[in-house]
C-alpha cells in the first residue's frame, strides 16, 4: 500500500535502519496525532514488523545496560508501550486468533515483574486489560492465570498495599533476567494511591464492559475483592480457603469508598430499565448479592458519613427506586427483592446498633449504641 505519510514515519518504512530508530519514528508518528484510518492501516500492513521491532528494541536497550550501563528513561519505555497498545488494538482479529500469542503472554510477565518500576509496570496492566477484552475467552486458563497469580498486586508493588504480603510474594510472577534490572523500582516505589488509581482503572474498565459484565466479574472477584475483603468473600462462601494470613486485614478507606461508588453504580444498573438480563447474571448466587451487600454495608459502617455522605445517598435512593419501581421485568423480581430488603437492612443499621461483626473493626457511632434496655441514655 502507498502511504501518504508525515516525514516521521519514513524511518520506520527503512529496513536499513536498527529497531531503535525504527521505533522512535513510529513513536513520533504516533504523537503527531495522524488521522485513525492512516495509522490504522499503516499498523496493519506492517503489524509483524511493529512487533518485531518492539521487541528488538526492548532487547537493545537491555543489551546496552549490560554492556555500557546506559539505560532509557521511563518516559521513553512508556512511549514504547504506546506503540505496543496502538499495534494490538489495531489488529485484533489476530490477536482473537492467537497471533504471537505465548509471546505477548512473556512480554506481560517480564514487564509485570514487580522489581520494575511501577510507572511501567502500571502501563503494562493496562495494555493487559485490553488484550483480555480483545481474546474475550473466559476458559483461557493462561490468562486467567496471569491474573489470577497476582498481577495486580505485582502492579502495585512495592511500597504500595501489599507491601511484604504472603500473598504477594507467592503469586506474582518473577522472571529471572529479563528487564527486571533494567528499570528497577528502588526509585519509583508504589503508594497506596497508586493501588487506589489502579484499582479504579480496573473498575472503570468494567463499567465499560456491560456485556462482558460476566466473565469480568469473576476476575475482579478473584482478585481485587478476594484480597481487599477476604473476611467477607469467606463468610458469604465466595471463598473456601483460610484468607487470615497473605491479605489485607482491613480495606483503606480511600479504597472501600471507590469500591462502594462501583457496587453502587451497579445497583442503579440492575435496577434501571431493560437491565433484566444483567440482574439475572449478578444476582443469579445469592452469594454475589450477599458480598455487595456486606461489603456495602461495610462501608456505611467505616466510611465518615459526612465525607461520603453521597454513597449513603445513592444507597438510600436505590431503594426508594425499588419501591416506586413500576413494571419491574418478572425474571429478577425474587431476588432483586432480597437484595434490596438486604441493602436496607445494612442502612437500618446507621440507626440501631449494630450486633457483632466479624467484618467492621469498630463499634457503631450512633447513639443508640448508648442506650439502655429502656430507650434511656
């Protein structure tokens, strides 16, 4: 095909230039900001080539660390991401055949390592999330694996949420050599922020995905609710193993707040119109319902009240629009009644004591808890 291409992209076309320079010219390509259908078909004529060169270059800056101590800065690898994501999103029909498929799997277990930078290691996962969506098999056993191990706690390590965690060190994968040395992590440690934005990504990303809603579910459950609420996914029976030592004995607030604000939109969802199929899925265990019931209820019970008010707010509304709901499709009728009668339940709690939780780590604050027998303080 003849390109009508910018001047940026005519080193890339040279096979008589190395993979590095080949590469920074599709880099710069790509942030001159060329027209989709140029670029689409400039990467997918060309889309071996793309990988190949991405991978060369991966290996070049290795080899130039070990031989010279000379690394890329972050910014530059970020930018080699950028070419990687823009080639896989660009020739998915491939992807969906397994095109380089044991190879992209490395690739994402190198730069997942968790002695990389997290800056990386962040873009990384996001590219993985992608690929996920394109392959769309929920009975591909190596992708669920490559969650299912850790990698988004890998994501977030160290100095993040898990720090030291059993977990963590058990199920992230560690791969001998590779780019591990290459852009440590010893200065660009994680933070709890950094695990709260991933996690939101990962969550945005879902929201995203209604269709799919099934299949990312069970990976969000599997992973980032089997780690943050252990206690709870095993006393609904979402988990049969011990989850007391590996895993994070309390969820931080900032976290518990943007899972809430996720429950809950998904409570709006299943009660909206032409959402029957969705409520089916969701609450089709009564598991499923009994974890976002417990787990919101949680919330109302750590949260500060006035801080999050909105999540308090947003609950409170999902039923009312129960009980003024019209014309509700018969199929999730019996067990979305259970659940919102649930939800109300946790809500009633702001207002009577609250019996003894193993899932809330403080007493109620509300002033009934001081009351006697009588109703007198």
């Amino acid at each position: 095909m003849a390109y009508k291409l910018n001047k940026k992209a005519e080193a890339f076309l040279d096979h008589s230039n190395g993979c590095l320079k080949r590469l920074k010219s599709l880099q710069s390509y790509l942030d001159s900001s060329p027209a989709v259908e140029e670029s689409s078909a400039l990467f997918d004529d060309n889309f071996s080539q793309v990988y190949s060169v991405i991978l060369d270059s991966l290996q070049q800056h290795q080899h130039l660390y070990e031989k010279k101590g000379t690394k890329p800065s972050i910014s530059e690898i970020l930018s080699h991401l950028a070419v990687f994501r823009k080639l896989l999103l660009t020739v998915k029909p491939l992807i969906k055949k397994k095109w380089q498929y044991r190879s992209i799997l490395n690739l994402f277990e190198q730069l997942l390592d968790y002695r990389i930078h997290c800056r990386i290691r962040s873009a990384v996962f996001s590219i993985l999330l992608h690929f996920i969506d394109i392959m769309d098999d929920a009975a591909d056993v190596n992708l669920l694996s490559l969650l299912k191990r850790g990698v988004i706690w890998a994501s977030l390590y160290p100095g993040g949420l898990l720090e030291g965690t059993e977990y963590l060190r058990l199920s992230a994968p560690v791969t001998e050599g590779g780019f591990s040395s290459l852009w440590a992590a010893n200065d660009g440690n994680s933070t709890t922020h950094d695990a709260i934005e991933l996690v939101r990504s990962v969550l945005v990303f879902v929201d995203e995905r209604k269709d799919g809603f099934t299949f990312w579910w069970s990976i969000i459950s599997s992973t980032i609710f089997r780690v943050l609420f252990p206690k709870i996914m095993l006393a609904v029976g979402m988990t049969s193993e011990d989850c007391q030592e590996g895993f994070i004995d309390q969820c931080p607030p900032e976290m518990q707040s943007v899972i809430s604000e996720f429950l809950i939109r998904w409570c709006e969802t299943i009660l909206g119109d032409g959402n029957a199929c969705l409520a089916g899925v969701l609450l089709e265990h009564s598991v499923h319902f009994e974890f976002m019931v417990e787990c919101l209820g949680n919330s109302y019970q750590t949260l500060d009240h006035y801080e999050h008010v909105d999540i308090l707010q947003r609950s409170v509304n999902v039923y009312v629009r129960w009980i003024q709901g019209q014309n509700r499709p018969k199929v999730f009728n019996e067990s979305t009644q259970k659940f919102v009668e649930k939800l109300c339940f946790q809500l009633s709690l702001l207002f009577y004591p609250r019996p003894p939780s193993i899932y809330v780590s403080r007493g109620s604050d509300c002033a009934d808890d001081a009351m006697g027998p009588n109703g007198k303080m």
